[in-house]
C-alpha cells in the first residue's frame, strides 16, 4: 500500500452522513468505520476561508409508497 505524505497540506473535510445521524466528535470515528460517514479531503482550498463557519448539508430522501405532489 502507497502512503502520501500530507505533511505540507492543509485540507478543508466535507462530511457526508447518513440521513439522521448528527455528526459530533464522539460517533465520528464509529461512523466512518462502519461506512455510515466518508470523509472527503481537499488539499490547498485557499478561497474557503471566508465561510469557515458555514456547514454543508446534504439530505437524501428515499419515498416509498403513493404520495400526492402538490407544493405546499
């Protein structure tokens, strides 16, 4: 197995989660070994600086069974 060697690189980590999980530091790590979480890496991200308080949240719904769609 080939090991980079990340040592002169900052990554920004963008966090994909399973539809009602809430990501927190204690199930993170139990999360992601499970593969109910995949951590994605990007290295030298210079212009994310101005929203480094700013969450990205991506929401999967499945629908099963008949449903009316009308907007509401």
């Amino acid at each position: 197995m080939k090991v980079k060697n990340y040592t002169n690189y900052n990554f920004d980590l963008l966090f994909i989660v399973a539809s009602g999980d809430v990501v927190t530091k204690r199930i993170d790590l139990k999360a992601h070994h499970v593969k109910k979480m995949k951590l994605l890496s990007f290295g030298k991200i210079k212009n994310l600086n101005s929203i480094n308080d700013t969450a990205v949240v991506i929401i999967v719904i499945e629908l099963t069974g008949e449903f009316n769609r009308q907007w509401v």
